[in-house]
C-alpha cells in the first residue's frame, strides 16, 4: 500500500476516533456509502429510538466485519437496557439477531449472546428460531457427512462446508442454552441432543451436556451418556 495512503487512513482512523458524535450524525454515517467511519459512530451510540434500532440492527449482517462486530456489542448493550431493548422485541429483529449468531466472526456471536443472557423477553422470541434454525443445520450436516470426502482435506471443499456447519451449530447450541425452554419443549430438543450427543466433536458435546444440564427432566439415557463422556470437558458440565 502506498505510504500517502497509509498515513491519510492513519489521520482519517484518529479523526474518526476523537470526534464526539451526537445521534443525527451517528444516522448520517450509518446511512452512507463510507464504510470506514461506522464502527467508531456505531460505538459512540448511547441511546437510541425506535428508527435508530432499526437503522443500528440493519448493520448487524452483510457489512464489513468491524461493523458487524461494533453493532453486536451495541445491541448486546441495549438488550440489557429496560429501556432501549424494546426497539428489538420483534419477530424481525429477532430474525437477524438469530443470523448474527450464526456470523464466521465469533465476536460477533459472542457479543450477541452476552446481551441474550439479559433479555427474557429475546430469549423467549429467538427459541423457535434457533431450534428451527438448528434442526436445518443437522440435516445438512448428516447429508455432508455421508458423502465421500477426499484425502487431502485442504483440497475438500465438502469438508470445509462442513467446518462451517459444525462452526454454526457450535453458536447456536450455546445460545439455545441461554433460551427460556420448559418440558413443552422437550420432544425436539430431545431430538437435536439425541443427535448432538454423539457428535464427533467434543465441543459439539459439551454443548449438548450443558443444555440438559438445564431441562428439568432430562431423559436418563442421555443423561447417562454425557455424564460418562470420555472427554472431562463434556461430564464436568453435569458433575459440577
């Protein structure tokens, strides 16, 4: 990269970051072409209406990474906030926060669930979400894991898809566990973790462990399994 280039980014970077901007200038950047400045205005958002929920959860997908990562922490933010978390109890929002947690970048994810753990009302809207969501990505998984795969696995396309998979079912397993879900809920929970507990993975196990862990009537048999876990990481989660 040329070195002019290199320092006019440098100055625009501090710029960006001393500058105190108010909500309508927050706006104005969020709705511009310049990608650069949205991150530092994002995190400068410390309250927020209806229009300017909309505005910040539109960038939670398909934008660049610091964007994406800025507004998951923001909206976590909010989601722990009695008075701003409302703007995102809706089916749609709750739509895209399902699809952030899905995000390559765990950062994002990660952000997001923080502000789950704190909200009943979004924990109770992105449940079916996620076991819909969750169901899907097991089917895809077992028509993958059928399939032939070659010997060099840098060269497999298929089995880089299904890191992928396995990468989104990891995130969605761990914010299913932080869902409100009662006995009503067991026959398709029952179904994923039948699934789940036997993945070749352990952190796709330990997942499992911790989500029966919280049913309040486990069945005994996958109780069992996972408590005799060969993997300590997985039977820790029911022994503690």
């Amino acid at each position: 990269m040329d070195e002019s280039l290199i320092k006019e980014l440098i100055n625009k970077a501090g710029e960006a970051a001393s500058k105190h901007y108010n909500n309508k200038e927050i706006a104005e950047v969020l709705n511009s072409e310049d990608d650069f400045e949205k991150p530092v205005a994002i995190m400068s958002l410390e309250t927020l209406n209806e229009d300017e929920a909309l505005l910040l959860i539109k960038h939670l997908t398909g934008c660049d990474g610091r964007i994406r990562e800025a507004s998951a922490f923001k909206i976590s933010e909010f989601l722990n906030d009695l008075e701003y978390c409302q703007w995102f109890l809706n089916e749609d929002c709750a739509s895209i926060i399902v699809n952030g947690i899905m995000d390559i970048n765990p950062n994002v994810s990660r952000n997001l669930i923080e502000g789950i753990k704190f909200c009943k009302e979004m924990q109770t809207l992105i449940f079916p979400k996620l076991v819909n969501r969750i169901e899907s990505i097991l089917k895809k998984l077992k028509e993958i894991s059928i399939s032939p795969f070659c010997e060099n696995k840098l060269n497999d396309r298929k089995n880089h898809a299904k890191n992928k998979i396995v990468f989104n079912l990891y995130w969605a397993l761990e914010a299913l566990y932080y869902t409100e879900f009662n006995d009503s809920d067991n026959t398709r929970l029952i179904e994923i973790l039948n699934f789940t507990s036997d993945y070749i993975d352990y952190t796709i196990r330990e997942k499992s462990a911790r989500i029966i862990s919280k049913m309040k009537n486990p069945p005994r048999d996958l109780l069992h399994k996972l408590k005799n876990d060969k993997n300590f990481y997985v039977k820790n989660q029911l022994l503690c």
